[in-house]
C-alpha cells in the first residue's frame, strides 16, 4: 500500500513543483538587467543631448532619447575615490569616511554595497576598468567580489595605449572588449549587472603635459579643422576672484600644463572630446551587443560620470571645488522596459550620486539598507516627484589638504553657499545663482544677505551630525 500511495503523493506534487520552478524562473527573468557605466573626470556638458554641438556622442545622446536625462545631478565629493566610494555605498564621505587612495573597504562596508547586495541576491556581477578605492594590493584582492573581474586600480597603466602592444589597442577599447565578453558568458537563468568604470577622459598626470590626453589612434584626426570654444570663466578676472589658496592649488598648476595658452587649450581639450567620443564608440557596441543577444529590452542602462571638471575654466583643471564645473555630473537613466511616452525627458529635480546605489537595488527589488543616505531615482523615472524630494544637500573635500584647500558648503537650487574651513579666520563664499549662473559675485558680505547666509550656516552646522 504504501509504494501505491508514495506514488500517487508524487504524481499530485509533481506540477506543484513545476509551477514553483517557473515562478522562480519568472521572478529571475522579471528581475532587469543592468549595465552601470561610469566616466571619469567628464564635464557635465560634454555630451551632445546636453547641448554640445562641437562633441560628437551618438551613442550615449540615444541613451537619454530613449531614457530620462537628469539636468540637476552633482556629486556630494568631487575627487574619484571619494565619489566612487559615495557610488558605490550611496553614503556621504562623511558616513563612509573613505578619504583617500590608500584606504580600502572594511569588509562589513563592502557587504552593504550595490554590488554585493545584488550578487547576494541571486545578481551575476561584473565589474570592468578603474575600481579606485584601496592601494593596488586592496583593489586587487576584490576579484572574488564579483563573478567576473577586470578591476584595475588607480588609472590602470602608466599610458592609455600600452606601448608593449603593437596593436596599439586603447584601454576605453580594451575596456568595450571586456564588456562584450561578459555579455556573451552571463548565465542565462539569472540577471546581471555590469559596472564599466572607464578611465577616460582622466589626464594621465605624469604624462608630458601636452601628452596627458592620450586619444585613441582612431580619433586623432576628430575636431582637426573646428576650433573649440572656450567657457566664458576662463577669462582671467574670475581666477582673480578666487581665494588666494584656491589660484595656489594644484588646480592652477595642472591648468599651467595643460591649458595656459590658445594652442595648448585646443590640443589638451580637443584630446579630452577625443577620449568621450572614444568612450561613445564602446558604449555602441555593447548596445548593439545587447540587441545580437536579445537582453536589450530588458536591461537598465545608468550612465554618468564620477565628477565634474575645470576644462580650463577659472584658470583651474582637474575639479575639486564646490564650482558649478567641479560639481555638477551628467547622468542618464534608460530603462527600455517602460513603455513610457516620455522617453528623452528631461528632469529637473535634484540628484545626487549617493543616489544611485539604492536606484540599482530598488530597480532590482531589493530593500536598500539603511546605511545608504541616498534616495532612489525610481519615483522620478515614473515621472512621480516625492514631497519630501530634496532641494538640498551637503558637499565635503578634505583630500589632500596641502595642496587642495579643504572645503565644505550647502548647495540649494538657488544659492551656492561655500566654507574653506582651513583659512583663518574661516572664509566664506555665497553665490546667488538666480542672478549670477556663472558664480562671478560673492555676496556672503553684503548686508542684504545676512539673513540667508545664517540660514546656510545654520544649515551647515546641522549637517555636521545628521550624516555621520
């Protein structure tokens, strides 16, 4: 009797398990995929859907035509470790306290990152080019954080085209390889995520000075005949009206290498709109490698850049400061699986990139936690906009003081309120950006504004013990 019974109890179970299988077949394919690339050192405006028409970015201007371009994203610390850090724990410096290129993840920090948090959750994760937090010997040891690794620290090599390979094959395209091979090994019964950190348009800072943007051999002959328009804040009165310890920075002197004259400025920044059309080129070829293997319609991919930069731009390279050049980052959301009639919209509201780790999870289905600081992107996506949005935020350098003069500041959609907490006495800088876009006029004396000063001051101060 009992093998009869056993039997039947088999026979009845047997579709109960399959609809469980397929259930958790769906929910994994349900789940979208998604491709996290990040640019290094990019003007926010560097990009032909931004309004650039002398920068050729095809590519990427199709992401934001069929995705949500974000106008108002700044990141909360404008030097790479810090910010990719701020990316990848969506946490203010202050909480994450990574301030350096020598400190690594501790490994509690590192379980409550994007990337681990998918991968925890049933993600197949990769990641690709400039990892950027730790020393060499840090950065190394994270090839088993991810399924598939291709991390380099710092800027990789010593060159973007490796001089021992006579192929002369650029690192952005080196880089687009790797992605495509990921693409073509991920498993078929569970969704990925990709995180491409190229390092491009980085200057190579022990380069010879004229050498430091080092295109493809492909692109050489891009933007020959046009010559490049300079910012309105190159002009020399906005560098006399920066803080003395400012025009003394290591911002003024790598300016001195790369931009001090017309033709260095059109040599250095030609190769700088070489290096992101170089970066366009890869992020076609993984679109298209997308489409060849049938995940495009169901693969979220987020571009941006890990900070800003002085192109020149009030005498300064590099970025650093709380300007608009240094703060403020593009960023593109395309997400192919809403059929939205507002694809190419553009959105006003104010992001950060401590946003984007919980926009990862949230778009994954996984509960953020709650050391993250940011805010998921996903309401704004549907076109939803929270109440209690921000309108606001903190921003923080404390990176190599001796020759980047430390700062912190509150950012409002109006006012740019700046402290260089290292001057004595401290010295401050307020931009009303309603009536001065180009932040030419520091107010923070005048009498009419001492009302809205001490509210920013106030501000400030508060943020000192709500985000550690």
């Amino acid at each position: 009797m009992k093998c009869p019974l056993l039997l039947l109890f088999a026979v009845l179970l047997a579709p109960l398990a399959s609809l469980a299988a397929d259930a958790m077949k769906s929910e994994s394919v349900a789940k979208p995929n998604i491709i996290f690339i990040l640019t290094d050192d990019q003007k926010r405006d560097a990009l032909g859907c931004m309004g650039n028409t002398n920068i050729l970015t095809p590519n990427i201007d199709r992401l934001a035509k069929n995705g949500v371009l974000f106008e108002n994203n700044f990141v909360t610390t404008s030097i790479c470790v810090c910010s990719r850090a701020s990316i990848l724990t969506g946490q203010y410096m202050r909480r994450h306290g990574i301030e350096d290129f020598e400190k690594p993840f501790k490994e509690a920090q590192w379980k409550e990152t994007y990337p681990a948090l998918l991968r925890q959750n049933g993600y197949y994760t990769g990641f690709i080019g400039k990892f950027g937090v730790g020393n060499d010997k840090a950065v190394n040891a994270m090839a088993d954080k991810f399924d598939y690794w291709k991390g380099v620290p710092g800027q990789g090599g010593k060159y973007f085209i490796d001089p021992k390979d006579h192929n002369r094959v650029h690192e952005t395209a080196k880089f687009g390889q790797d992605s495509l091979e990921f693409l073509r090994g991920t498993p078929t019964n569970r969704p990925f995520c990709l995180s491409i950190s190229f390092t491009a348009p980085h200057a190579r800072d022990d380069m010879p000075h004229l050498e430091q943007f080092q295109p493809d051999d492909r692109d050489l002959t891009l933007y020959k005949e046009t010559p490049l328009p300079v910012s309105a804040t190159s002009n020399p009165e906005y560098f006399a009206k920066l803080p003395v310890s400012v025009q003394n920075s290591v911002g003024h002197e790598r300016w001195l290498w790369r931009f001090d004259t017309a033709d260095h400025y059109q040599s250095s920044a030609k190769n700088y709109y070489r290096l992101i059309t170089g970066i366009d080129r890869e992020v076609g070829r993984i679109t298209e490698e997308l489409k060849k293997r049938g995940l495009e319609k169901n693969t979220v991919i987020i571009f941006t850049s890990d900070n800003g930069y002085f192109l020149g731009d009030r005498q300064l390279s590099d970025k650093f400061f709380m300007y608009e050049e240094s703060l403020r980052v593009p960023l593109i959301v395309c997400d192919p699986r809403e059929s939205r009639k507002d694809n190419g919209r553009r959105e006003k509201a104010m992001t950060l990139n401590i946003d984007l780790a919980p926009t990862m999870l949230a778009l994954a289905g996984i509960k953020e936690p709650q050391s993250m600081q940011g805010q998921s992107l996903v309401p704004l996506l549907e076109n939803k906009h929270p109440k209690d949005w921000r309108t606001e935020f903190f921003y923080e350098h404390h990176t190599h003081p001796k020759i980047i003069p430390p700062s912190e500041g509150v950012r409002t959609g109006r006012w740019v309120y700046i402290r260089w907490i290292n001057e004595n006495p401290v010295l401050e800088e307020l931009f009303d950006l309603k009536s001065d876009l180009l932040e030419a006029h520091n107010v923070a004396g005048d009498v009419a504004n001492r009302k809205i000063l001490s509210q920013l001051q106030a501000k400030w101060s508060k943020y000192q013990a709500d985000l550690k």
